[in-house]
C-alpha cells in the first residue's frame, strides 16, 4: 500500500466493527462476531507513515474530532453486563 493514502467514507457505508479484549480478567470469544457501524455523513481517513491515523471532514484539512469513550460492567435483571460506547462528532 503507497502512503499517504486518503480513505473516503460514505453515508450509508458500513463498517464492521471487531471488538477484541484480551487479558487475566476479561476476554471476548474467538468467534465473536462483528458489529456493524453504519457511517452518518462523509469524512475521510488520512494514512500516512509518520503519524497515527488523522479525520478530515472534506478530504482536505485534518479536523479535530472531539469524542467520548466509555466502559462499563454492571449487573441487570437478566445478569452482568458489559457495554463499550462510542461518540464522535464534528468540531463547532
């Protein structure tokens, strides 16, 4: 693969998200299946060597993409629980 490369996302594009967690307390299933993302409005991934992976919201200038994280274990009426949340959104 030639880098830089400058990956286009479309809405309606969707996104098989692998969820893998490996450790002494807590691991997924080896056969646990993907999750799909369904892709809301265009951005662009930029790919280069010297740096992480970086969004562009018009394939042009690198956007600062503020976003939250969040885990969590916990206990319903069906049992325990885990839950992994994402949220991003545009910068304002």
């Amino acid at each position: 693969m030639a880098l830089p490369l400058l990956v286009e996302f479309r809405p309606g594009d969707e996104l098989p998200l692998e969820v893998r967690i490996d450790g002494d307390l807590l691991q997924t299933e080896a056969t646990a299946q993907p999750v799909p993302v369904l892709v809301k409005k265009n951005f662009y991934v930029l790919i280069t060597s010297d740096a992480p992976p970086r969004i562009s919201l018009d394939g042009q200038t690198i956007a600062r993409v503020p976003g939250q994280l969040s885990i969590g274990l916990g206990v319903s009426q069906q049992g325990p629980k885990a839950t992994l949340g994402l949220s991003l959104s545009e910068a304002r």
